[in-house]
C-alpha cells in the first residue's frame, strides 16, 4: 500500500498485541488500542497500569519487542526524527522548561519538523505557528518566557507546540494531573474541541469523571492489558 493509500483510509492510531519490556521486566503484555480521526479517546487506569507506557509506545518513543504500532497507516518503528513527528505529536505529563526560552520559541520548535534540515521559516510555516498559539489560547503569552507561566498556561504552550506539528495524531499523557479544576477544564475543553476538529487525540487521565465527561471512548488498562 502507498502511503497516500496508507494516510487516507487507516485509523490515526492503531496499536496491536503490543508487548513492551523494560529494565528486564514485562511492562505490556498485549495491549490494543485503535483511534480514529475526529475521535477523543481517554486511557484511564491505575497507577502503574502501563498507560504512559502505552502511549510512549503509540508515540514510537518506546518499542515494542512484539505487535504493531501504526500511525495512519504506517509503522512507526520504521520512523523517526521529523517523519515521526508530522505523525503524531506527544505532550507530556511534566513538559521540559528551557531556562530563557520564550512560548514563541517553543512552538516554533514545534513547527521545526516541518522545515528541511537547515531550512529557513516561510510565510506559511510563520501562519501555522500564529495559528496553533491562538487555538490554544495563549497568543498573549508570546513573549513572555515558560517559567514564568502558570501550569494551566503552560500545558496550553504544550498543546500549541503539538498544533504547529500539524500532526493528526495528538497523544496526551495526564496533561492536567497538576492542574488545578478550572486549568483542567480549560486544558479538557481544548482537546475536545480539537477532536471535533478533526483530530485524533488520545488522553490518558487519571480521572475518570473527567474522561468519561469529554470522550467519546474510554479505554481501561489493567497490568499492562
Ligand atoms: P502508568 O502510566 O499507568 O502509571 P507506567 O506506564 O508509567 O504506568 O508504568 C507501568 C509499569 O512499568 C510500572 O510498574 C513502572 O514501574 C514500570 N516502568 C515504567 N518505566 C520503566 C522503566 N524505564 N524501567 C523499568 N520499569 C518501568
Ligand atoms: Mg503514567
């Protein structure tokens, strides 16, 4: 199959029988799991559960010894680098804080897997960038550097440095487990309008509530199940 075929017919993110080790020990033990374009879905589970390690998994930053892991139609073990990430794009639970990088320099790093290597920003490349910062609210932020932001305000630069990826796929690992309730819904209302956008999300939380609240799915994960 070409990869237009592969891009336009597959599921944004499709995992199965994933078996995944770590430090010597058995993490995942055939896990599955299937997102589709337009489709917010929530991973929820215990503590130690595996779910962060599934959606490392689902990014191609970990790799599985057994299964398959497929982000529109192609194999993610066969991509890295700046392949990978017009993917998918990852938002971490405890995002790094460069000292003295400004939210307008995060996202255009954000952006750099769209330039060729040594590439220079274009018109449409700058649109993007301005683009992602208003969607998720934090234009006004602009200058102003990362530690000085609040954590809601920081997850929401997270989210814009996914957006100007220009990704389909956007995996997000407890965005808002150190936010307090008004950031969480913010953070929670951002990523459902992003699915109705037309993109595939993947949110893994910890509360259920929350979860069951904003997804159209909501996947439970049990000892690496
Ligand atoms: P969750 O996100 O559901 O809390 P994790 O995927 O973080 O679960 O972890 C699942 C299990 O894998 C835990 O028992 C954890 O200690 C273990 N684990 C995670 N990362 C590593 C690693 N790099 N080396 C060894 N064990 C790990
Ligand atoms: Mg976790």
């Amino acid at each position: 199959m070409s990869v237009e075929a592969a891009t336009t017919s597959a599921p944004a993110l499709e995992v199965r029988d994933v078996h995944v080790r770590l430090g010597g020990a058995e993490i995942l033990h055939g896990a599955n799991l299937r997102v589709e374009r337009g489709e917010l879905v929530a991973l929820v589970g215990p503590n130690g559960a595996g779910k962060s390690t599934l959606a490392r998994t689902a990014a191609g930053i970990v790799r599985p010894w057994r299964g398959d892991v497929r982000c529109m139609g192609q194999d993610v073990r066969r991509l890295r680098g700046r392949r990978l990430a017009r993917l998918r794009a990852f938002v971490p639970q405890r995002p790094a804080v460069p000292d003295g990088m400004t939210v307008l320099e995060a996202v255009r790093i954000g952006r750099s897997s769209h330039l060729m290597p040594l590439g220079r920003f274009t018109r449409s490349d700058r649109e993007a960038i301005a683009a992602a910062m208003e969607r998720a609210g934090v234009t006004q932020f602009a200058q102003r550097q990362l530690n000085t932001l609040s954590g809601g305000e920081l997850q929401r630069v997270q989210i814009a440095i996914a957006l100007a990826q220009a990704a389909p796929l956007l995996l997000a690992d407890e965005p808002t487990s150190a936010l307090d309730l008004g950031a969480t819904v913010d953070v929670a209302r951002l990523l459902r309008g992003l699915a109705n956008d037309g993109l595939a999300v993947l949110l893994v939380a910890h509360d259920l509530a929350l979860a069951a609240a904003i997804a159209d799915r909501v996947v439970v994960m049990s000892d690496g199940r």
